[in-house]
C-alpha cells in the first residue's frame, strides 16, 4: 500500500492508526484505536452554564430551555428536540431494535439500554449515592433514590394534591381517579392498575412461588407474604394494638384477635411499633 493511499485511509478513519506489520513475506495492514482525547469545551448555556464541545450539541441543549421542538413524528405527531431523539422514537412505530445483547439476544431500541441492560450481566453498579454508599446502574435510579434523604417529591397529583418521587408513582396514582386498568389478564381477563399487580395476579394460574424462606425452604408467590412467615422463625412481633398494647407478628392477626375480644364487626384501629 503506497504512503498516499495510507494517508487517505488514515483521514477516513478518525480515531484509528493504519499501520503495515510484516507477517513472514507478506505485509499486513493494522488498525489500532487511539485513545479518546478529550478537548475544550469553549461553548457554554448562557441559561445554566453547562458546556460542550460543539456548537451544534449546545443548540440542543438549549432547546430544554426554550421547549423548542423542531423535529415532528409522520406518524403520531409527537414532537423532540434532536433528529436523533426522533429516529429512536420511531422506533416504537416500526418495532426496530437493532442492538442486541450478546449474552443473552435481548434486543433494544438504543445503545443506552443495551450498555444499561448488560449490567444485569456484569453487575456493574457506576453510581453511588454519597449520603450512604449504595450503588445504582443507572444516574436516574441513584437521582431517584436519593430522594429518600432529600424527602424530595416533585410530582403532585391535580386533582387531590398528593406528592410523588417518581412520574411513573404519580402515574399510577392517577388510575385511581380516572379508574383505568391498563394492564388485562390473558388467562381470565381481569385487569390491573399497574404491570407488577398483573404479574402477580397470573402466579394464581401458574401456580409459581419465586419467593422462598431460607430457614425452611417454604415457597410463596408474594415477597410481603414471606416477610411475614420469616417472622415465625425470628420471632418478631411488629403490630402493636393502640387499645391494650398486645403484640403480634402480623397485622391480619392482630385485627382477627380485636374483633374477637371486642365483639366488633369493624377492624380496629392498629399501630405499627416504631411508626
């Protein structure tokens, strides 16, 4: 290969050295990746002062400060920010998922979710919280749970004014003042407010129970449920009544005892210790 031809390929391939290794008679042409060199950043949002390296990246950031969102969807109309944005969104119109995991064949629609799915398989966690050191696969999981210190709620139901960490959490709150249910049985067509309520309604046609006691290996198909039975071997006593003070391992226990002592058809009022 002549000196000019290497040059040429040399300027198609950013990022990457082209050089001849001699294997016995012949030579062979190799690519190496250079590390990424990272440069200035001399553009900067006049609006919160993030910078970038780009002045077309520092337009678009600009555009979640102005709401500005030039690019439409032919299909459903749903406007974004970037033509990248757009192009992963119809994506959910045309069903494409292009990158897939080489563990396990799982497809999806972004790069991001692939790296982010391929920690299930590493069990990398990058970010962790600096209040008490837990680890997170994603900064939005870790933005998430950092609420639990900051008490932070952003996002207020309006229509009873009730705050939530999530949007997802305020979402579904919401079902229970317009009443939708999503998400349908298969099996017997009931429905549900939320995806997770759906799954574990279907274990009472499949019979499955994932969770299991580690002190007598008894199964059971809700997490809460075990919790309780754990109780049994532990000997914890959590629900304390606000009438006598009597202390008993769950709360259904507690309830079954008052009605029985007091003759009542109503549940009484319960107090959990530490509450």
């Amino acid at each position: 290969m002549s000196t000019l031809k290497m040059k040429k390929k040399r300027r198609r391939r950013l990022g990457n050295v082209l050089i001849m290794v001699r294997e016995g008679s012949n030579l062979v042409c190799c690519s190496f990746q250079l590390p990424t060199v990272r440069g200035p950043k001399p553009y900067s949002c006049s609006a919160c002062g993030a910078s970038f390296s780009q002045l077309g990246s520092l337009k678009n950031h600009e555009r979640i400060h102005t709401g500005e969102k030039p690019y439409s969807c032919s299909e459903c109309g749903k406007c974004v920010i970037t033509s990248t944005s757009l192009k992963v969104h119809q994506r959910t119109h045309t069903g494409e998922k292009p990158y897939s995991c080489s563990e396990c064949g799982k497809c999806y629609k972004t790069s991001t979710s692939l790296k982010v799915h391929q920690r299930t398989h590493t069990g990398e966690k990058p970010y962790s919280c600096s209040e008490c050191g837990k680890c997170f696969k994603t900064s939005k999981s870790l933005k998430v749970h950092q609420r639990t210190h900051t008490g932070e709620k952003p996002y207020s139901c309006s229509e009873c004014g009730k705050c939530y960490k999530t949007s997802t959490s305020l979402k579904v709150h919401q079902r229970t003042h317009t009443g939708e249910k999503p998400y349908s049985c298969s099996e017997c067509g009931k429905c549900f407010k939320t995806s997770t309520s759906l799954k574990v309604h279907q274990r009472t046609h499949t019979r499955e129970k994932p969770y299991s006691c580690s002190d007598c290996g008894k199964r059971f198909s809700l997490l809460g449920i075990l919790k309780q039975h754990e109780r049994i071997h532990k000997g914890d006593k959590l629900y304390s009544c606000s009438v006598c003070a009597k202390c008993f391992k769950t709360s259904t226990s507690l309830k079954i005892t008052l009605n029985l002592l007091l003759g009542l058809n109503i549940l009484c009022e319960t107090s959990h210790n530490g509450v």
